[in-house]
C-alpha cells in the first residue's frame, strides 16, 4: 500500500523511530531491569513486541483490555510478563482480572489497593497487590500522612503484597533542575512513610518489595535519586516509546516522534487559513489548544478543533493547497493513539503493515459473557 492511497486522518507509526525512543529509554535507565513502561500510550501488540525484544518484561496498564491483549501476547510468543493494572479494580472490573489472572497463570499479574477490605479482596482472589500511596495529589491512594490506613492495607494484603506504587505526576515543570528538586522533596517524604510499612513486613519481605515510581515528566529524576538505589525500583515511563509535544516540552532530549496523525487540507476557507480533515476525533484536544503542531509548517497554528475539522492559521501567510497531505505531532499522543481502530506500521516511508489498535478503549463484558443481538421485532 502507498501512502497516497490511505484514506485520512490515519495513525502513523514508524518502527525506526520506537526502536531509536526504546534504545534511548534503556540507556538512560541503565537497562531494562528498572523499567515497567506504561502500555496505555502505545496500545498496540505489535509494539509491545519490541519492548519484550528489548528485554522488557514488567509493565503497567490502566484497563482490562490492555492486560488482556498483553497477556495473550505473552503467551503467544512463550514470553512470561509481570503486569501491575494501576488502578484499585472492584465489581465487575476486579473479577475480570482475576479471570485473566486464571486464564494465564504462567504470567504475574497485580493491581492496586488503597483500603484493607478491598486488599483482602483482591488477595483471596490470587492477585499481587502493590499498595497505592498518594504524593499529595488526591486522585488516589493512601496520603502519605494516614500511616495507620497504610500500615493496615499492608497487612491485609498479607503475602499477596508485591510492593509500593507512587506516581508523582504532578509534577510537571517546564525546567528539568527544578523538576529535579520537586521530585526529590517528594521522594524523602515517600521513603519516611515506607520506613514503618517496610518495619511491619520485616527485613527480608522488605527486601523482595518492588517500589514502582513515576511517569514521563519524573523519570529521569526517579533514576537519579541516591535514596532509591539498593531498592528493587522501577520507573514506568511509557509516553516516551512514541513521544509528543508535551514530552518535548520537558526537554526530554534523545527521544523522537514515532506517532503521527496523517491528514488532509479538506478547504481553504479564506487568505492565510486552511482546514483538515482531522478535529478532534482525529488528535486528542482534551489538553487544550494547540492540540499538535504541524510537521513542516512551522508557521501553521492550529486552532481549537472541532469534531471533523481541525483550522489552521498561517502566520507566515504560507498555506499547503487543499488536497496536500502533512502530518500532525499530537500534544498528547496517549489518547491520541486510543482514537483510532488501526494503525500504519512504517519503516521510514514504507507502509510494512496495518494492523488493529488491539487495547483501545474499554471492555465492558468479557468476550465470553457475551449474548448475541436480540431478534429484530
């Protein structure tokens, strides 16, 4: 298939450049054995593939969909993977994964828990549970203060507890020096509250616990923590296997933009303005305006996007003629990615495969659960 031939808007990802993204990622970590890349920006097995190439095995997810198709993958290539779901799963949600966690016993698998009586929940079911404390930003976990609520999910997860989790996303200067600084703040608060918990379990439990730290912005700086050292630690950094604007502007050098969005002009409405074929259906707007940047023109300013159409203002005046294809750097590639069903694997400028976004969106059944349609009336 030619590119000329691909009907737009289309997700773009080129496989020199995820190679180029992993092969900086584990220098900068100093191998694989402190990472646990994060699968909810990439979503696609084929790419998973070539982080388990790279000697990748411990990852994070956010749904069951995610976990299901890594599992399957895993299991297809005779690959064992150790799986943390970040999220304290219930209902439905949590019996999911525990039926995965059934149908792939040769893989590990773990969530999140946050309360003993969902801890000892999630034990008897026979997953791992890493015990979610919250730097201070509210959206989960145990707050660093409420030793006492730790201590005691600790102990009802009993032998099923695999370690700490702390995502430190908040934390999200511009400047690397100071970013630097608020994470190790930070990390000097977590490693006070972990030294009770870590009392409670005894020396040698405490040894075997995995600390999982921080996303794209903080890595680097969870990397270079002294206090971190001699601890089983992993940071789970997964923007960076595609990278995005967002990533960029944390003067994350090294890295290159594997994932892009193909559109097309559709109009030009007026003089120094021109529309694509790719709104917000097409590039996640969710981060606001601009919601990408325009390979090529550096002149062309995304506007605010509609559903199907996305407006450009030329600020230099130069325009690309309707018709003319250019590619988009999404500002948040993670969602980005999610919108679409497939994706173009590239080597350079060849189209080699097109293969399904096989983890977007959600399960809300397994498949198995599933009726059919109902007879039409």
């Amino acid at each position: 298939m030619e590119l000329d031939a691909v009907q737009t808007p289309a997700l773009l990802v080129r496989l020199d450049r995820v190679r180029a993204n992993l092969a900086e990622l584990l220098r900068r970590a100093g191998g694989p054995e402190r990472l646990r890349p994060h699968l909810k920006t990439t979503k696609i097995p084929q790419i998973w593939a070539l982080l388990l190439d790279a000697g990748i095995v411990h990852f994070k997810c956010a749904t069951t969909k995610e976990a299901a198709a890594l599992l399957a993958l895993a299991e297809s290539r005779g690959d064992g993977v150790d799986l943390l779901v970040a999220h304290a799963l219930r209902g439905p949600n949590l019996a999911r994964l525990a039926a995965l966690a059934a149908e792939f016993p040769r893989q590990r698998l773990a969530l999140l828990c946050e309360d003993p009586a969902h801890a000892a929940e999630a034990a008897a079911r026979g997953l791992g549970l890493f015990l979610d404390l919250d730097p201070g930003s509210r959206r989960s976990g145990v707050p660093l203060e409420q030793a006492e609520r730790a201590a005691a999910t600790a102990a009802a997860a009993g032998e099923a507890l695999r370690g700490w989790h702390y995502y430190e996303g908040e934390v999200r200067d511009r400047d690397s020096a100071a970013r630097q600084r608020a994470c190790f703040e930070r990390y000097g608060h977590l490693l006070d509250a972990l030294r009770p918990l870590e009392a409670g379990v005894g020396p040698t439990r405490a040894a075997e616990l995995e600390l999982v730290t921080s996303g794209t912005p903080a890595f680097d700086a969870a990397l270079a923590y002294p206090g971190f050292r001699g601890r089983r630690h992993r940071v789970s950094a997964g923007t960076v296997v595609f990278h995005d604007l967002t990533s960029e502007g944390f003067g994350l050098e090294g890295f290159r933009f594997a994932a892009t969005v193909l559109a097309t002009v559709a109009s030009a409405p007026a003089p120094g303005h021109v529309t694509l074929d790719a709104g917000s259906k097409g590039v996640d707007a969710a981060c606001g305006t601009p919601c990408c940047a325009v390979l090529g023109w550096p002149g062309l300013e995304p506007q605010e996007p509609s559903e199907e159409h996305l407006p450009l203002v030329a600020r230099d005046g130069r325009t690309p003629p309707v018709g003319a294809r250019v590619e988009l750097v999404p500002r948040h590639v993670c969602p980005t990615v999610n919108l679409y069903d497939e994706a173009l694997l590239m080597e350079g400028e060849e189209i080699v495969a097109v293969v399904p976004v096989a983890a977007r969106g959600h399960s809300t059944v397994s498949s198995t659960a599933r009726s059919s349609s109902p007879p039409a009336r």
